[in-house]
C-alpha cells in the first residue's frame, strides 16, 4: 500500500508542453489513487505544477526545501506541509522517509541524482520501495540506453537495472510501482571470499 509517492523533477517547465501536461496528468493519478505527493516544496516549474495540481483536486503535498532555497522565496507556501531543512542531505533523507516510493519526471541535474541516489540505496538494500521514471515523449530513452549499456560492460547487474520501473502514462507507472518485488541485491560487498 503506498500512502506517499517522491516525485523528483524539475523547477523549470522545460522545452516541451508534453511535460507539463504529463505533471498534471501525474498528479492527478496519485489524487485518483489516493497517494499524497513528497516533493521538493518549490512553487516553480513543473514541481509547482504538480503540488499545485494535487492540491487543487484536494490532495496531500508535503514540500521539503532547504532554507537557501527557502529564503530565494521560491518555497510553495500553500502546501499541506513544508518541512524547511538545512541542507540538501537532510532534504532527500527526509523525502525519502516520507515515501512508499519514488518517480522521476523529466528534470535536470538534481533529479537525475536523486533518482541515481534511491536507486543506490536500492541496489545496496539500505530499501526495498519502488523506483521509476515517467518517460515522457522519450525523455529518458537516452539514459535508459545508457543504463543497459553498462549491464552489458558488467558494470551494472540486470537485476538492479530492473529495478528501474519504466512507462510513458501516469497510471500505467503507478501500477508498476505498486506490484513491484525488490529483487535480492547481493552486491561485491556481501562476498565471502574478498
């Protein structure tokens, strides 16, 4: 049962009206599911769009913002909750323990590593929630290329890039997370013989 999904994704709107319509569309699905939003407590770019989507159709949005960001007056104010914290750690902690899972809307830099660091945590058992993108009009076909790429160099096991849940439409990445089964992730670090 997932209360609280983390969406990761960008504070700008982005190149393509696609996107925007996708955070809607995202947040209306987790409204329709009954699944609160965890966010990045920003009031701008697709972030804001989405909170503001799931607040206007009377859903829960809790926002986790840095104070140096906080204090750039870009922090959503209308939100069910804002959690200010210190720094960037203590906000992806804190997003992380809130939710029963995690997706990547399109974003840049900072959702591309946040995505990277939940999967680790995954990889590394430190949990066992669900994890994917919402790959819209193709936005992460590149780095889920790249991503087999490296199954096939062994530098990543299929298993773990399995993890990884994938899909073009709200609804249908919604089911995937749900049914999700963390696989066993022994990792060189669980070996014997090193």
């Amino acid at each position: 049962m997932m209360k609280r999904i983390c969406v990761y994704c960008g504070s700008s709107m982005g190149k393509k009206q696609e996107y925007a319509e996708a955070a809607k569309a995202l947040g209306q699905a987790l409204v329709e599911r009954n699944i609160g939003l965890v966010y990045g407590g920003a009031s701008v770019g697709i972030m804001g769009l989405i909170a503001d989507t799931v607040l206007s159709l009377g859903g829960e949005v809790i926002g986790v913002i840095p104070q140096a960001i906080a204090d750039k007056e870009i922090a959503h104010t209308g939100l069910t909750e804002l959690k200010v914290v210190a720094n960037m750690h203590e906000r992806k902690a804190m997003m992380a323990e809130y939710s029963d899972g995690f997706i990547a809307l399109p974003g840049g830099m900072g959702t591309l590593e946040e995505l990277f660091e939940v999967l680790t945590w995954g990889q590394l058992g430190f949990h066992q929630k669900p994890t994917g993108v919402l790959n819209v009009d193709g936005y992460y076909d590149h780095l889920i290329a790249f991503l087999e790429h490296a199954v096939d160099q062994e530098y990543l096991k299929a298993n773990h890039l399995d993890m990884l849940q994938k899909a073009s439409e709200p609804m249908a990445l919604l089911d995937l997370l749900r049914d999700y089964q963390a696989p066993a992730v022994g990792k060189w670090v669980d070996r014997k013989d090193l």
